[in-house]
C-alpha cells in the first residue's frame, strides 16, 4: 500500500497510488505523491511518467478522516500544502506526465489529472469536485483545464460530476477504453512520448508551461485561502463532520 514507483519499457516510469479503500490520501501520503513523481521527472533515464492507481478508483481527494480526527489546524494545513505540492510535482514534473483515469477523480484527484499533460481514462471514469458540499474549495483551477468555463463553475456549485465520454468530447481526454485497457493505453501513449528525443521533449514541456495562461500554482493557492476562511467560521467543520458521520453510519 502506498506510492510506488516501477519502470516500464525505455524511459518510461510509473507512479501508482495505493491506498485503500478509496485512495483518499493522508497528508503524508500528498507528500510522498509529491516526492515520487518529482524524483521520477528528475532521472535522467525518464522520458515521460504515467500516473495511474489501484483498486476502486484514481483519487477521491483528502482523508477527512484524519483531518476531524485532529485537534487544531495542523492537519487541514497539511493537507492544503500536501495537495498544493503533489499538483505542482504533476505540473512541473522535467517530463509528460500522462495520467490513467479509473472509476472515481473527485477532489486532489482532479487537481493530479488537469494538472497532467495527457489524461486516458477507461469508460467507467467520471471527474467532479464535490468541495462545496465539504465546507471547502480547491482544484477549480484544474478543473477549468478540462472542462468549458461555465462547466467548470456549475460542476463547482452543484457537486455535479462529468463523465469520461463527456471530457473526451471536449478534447482533455485523449482517449476512452475499455477497464481492463486503461493501463495497456496509457503505457501505449507513454511510449510514443518516450520515442521521442528526450531533450527536445523536456524542452517541450517547459515551453508549453511557459505559455500558460493562468498560472495554476498561484491560482489553485488563492482558493485555498478561502477553505481556511470557511474553517475559520465554522461552516468547514460542520460540513467535514456530517460526511464523517454519514461515513460512518
């Protein structure tokens, strides 16, 4: 259980989340994300990282668990600086990072995927931020790199979730197979990436980051502050308990 790291084929490294039962992930779990994908982009050997997961789903964000489980702030504040370095590990990783979508992206687990150059997902995947109903915001900013603007703002207000078939019909899914496919077609994509010249691929990718239009380091730290603010009036906790509760029921 964990973060993982193996290597497939010439230049290609893999990076896979598991942590059962729903890879919602600790604060020190955001942090090894972090490390992992980072350590991956910076050999010299790796041309392009494919981000994937294990059992029921890709991501469904922080453990909420473990931040009611905690006396003070210190782990909502975990939590925030884990995800802000796990997304920026993804979007700043030396090289592509070509994300394999399964099941559930709720959450942190948007904020990986739009923050990843390339997203295949099988067709049982479905994206959404359900924050709003947790007393919190957050990943926006990477939402608004998959779907439509005014998508992005109704999905933000009603918890609504969007399938695969939709994003790939708005072009930020490459591709949509079959379950027992995605791993063969994101490895399939990662070794085309991989054929390449690796300098001029790297070099790709900090000129494509170069001429972004938001920077979503900077963006996706502006909604954070609004979570602590919605914490500090009582409406983060009181949500975060209900699904606790409702959780646990």
């Amino acid at each position: 259980m964990g973060i993982s790291t193996s290597r497939h084929g010439e230049g290609v490294a893999e990076v896979v989340v598991n942590a059962p039962p729903v890879n919602a992930l600790t604060v020190r779990g955001w942090f090894e994300l972090a490390d992992a994908v980072r350590k991956a982009g910076r050999d010299p050997e790796t041309r392009v990282v494919v981000l994937r997961a294990e059992g029921r789903g890709f991501n469904a964000g922080v453990d909420i668990k473990e931040m009611q489980a905690a006396s003070g702030f210190d782990a909502l504040v975990g939590a925030n600086r884990g995800c802000y370095e796990a997304f920026a590990a993804v979007y700043e990783c030396e090289v592509p990072v070509v994300a394999a979508v399964h099941g559930f992206c709720l959450g942190g687990g948007v904020g990986l995927a739009g923050n990843a150059d390339v997203v295949v997902a099988s067709d049982d995947a479905y994206f959404g931020l359900p924050e709003v109903d947790r007393g919190a915001l957050g990943a926006a900013t990477h939402l608004a790199r998959l779907v439509p603007q005014h998508l992005m703002r109704a999905m933000v207000y009603t918890c609504r979730n969007v399938t695969a078939a939709e994003l790939h019909a708005f072009g930020s899914v490459l591709e949509v197979v079959p379950r027992a496919r995605l791993h063969e077609a994101a490895l399939e994509v990662a070794a085309q990436i991989a054929a390449k010249d690796p300098y001029v691929i790297r070099r790709a990718k900090e000129s494509l980051n170069g001429i972004d239009p938001v920077d979503v380091k900077r963006s996706y730290r502006f909604e954070q502050g609004f979570t602590f603010e919605l914490t500090l009036m009582g409406a983060g906790d009181r949500h975060r308990d209900a699904f606790v509760a409702e959780r646990g029921r």
